[in-house]
C-alpha cells in the first residue's frame, strides 16, 4: 500500500482516529511513494524559508519523520516502466472523465508500476463504490 500526503498529515498532524485506526491496521510499513515524500519535503522547505513560526517548521519535521517510519523505500522503478504507468493512468482517466491531479496520478502510476494495484481499471472500479 501507498500512503497519500493527506493520510500522513491526517495521521500527524491532525491526530484523525479514523486515518490512526487506517494506518495501524496496515500491520506492516507500506511503500514509500517518491511522490509524497517530495510533497512532505516541499512543505518542509516551504516553512524553512518562510520563516513560519519555529512550532509549524517543528510539526512538519515530524510529520516527514513520521512518513520515513511509516514507509520504506521500494527497489527502484526504471523510468520507462514508471513513465508508462503514468500514461496508462493519465488515458484512463481521461477516457473517464476523471479529474485526478497531476501528483495524484503519479502516486497511482507508482501503484500500478509496483504491483500495489493489480490495474488502473481495477482501481477506478473501486473508486467509484
């Protein structure tokens, strides 16, 4: 499994009992999406340089820390696999009629190139339930 940017924030820095529940019952560490961590380090950098209150830029060091020990990093993808995928989600998505940002899709072509999903249509079928 992949954990979104959203669920790591929900479990850290919201405290959210449902996202906690979510994430304990994973039972082991789930894969680590490039995606989200540049998310979390982006947010990072962003509060360094804007000089948000030292608490703030504390909170998200924790919730990046938080991530690396919710999740470890999978064997490398090769970039045309992973390109693929993204292609594979970026027309499905299109065909239908599905807004799905451009990060987004990137998670879910990780996803689909690691096997965490077994197809893009699979995925979409469980989304719409």
């Amino acid at each position: 499994m992949i954990i979104d940017t959203s669920v790591v924030i929900a479990v850290t820095e919201r405290r959210s009992p449902t996202a906690i529940t979510a994430i304990g019952a994973l039972g082991n560490k789930s894969i680590r999406s490039f995606v989200v961590e540049a998310e979390l380090i982006a947010g990072l950098e962003a509060a360094r340089r804007s000089q948000m209150d030292p608490a703030d830029i504390t909170m998200r060091e924790s919730t990046l820390n938080t991530y690396y020990d919710l999740s470890e990093r999978p064997v490398s993808l090769p970039l045309d696999v992973l390109a693929a995928a993204f292609g594979q989600v970026t027309g499905a998505c299109s065909s239908h009629h599905l807004r799905l940002g451009q990060n987004d899709r990137w998670i879910l072509a990780e996803a689909l190139s690691l096997d965490v999903i077994g197809s893009v249509q699979s995925w979409l079928r469980y989304r719409r339930v």
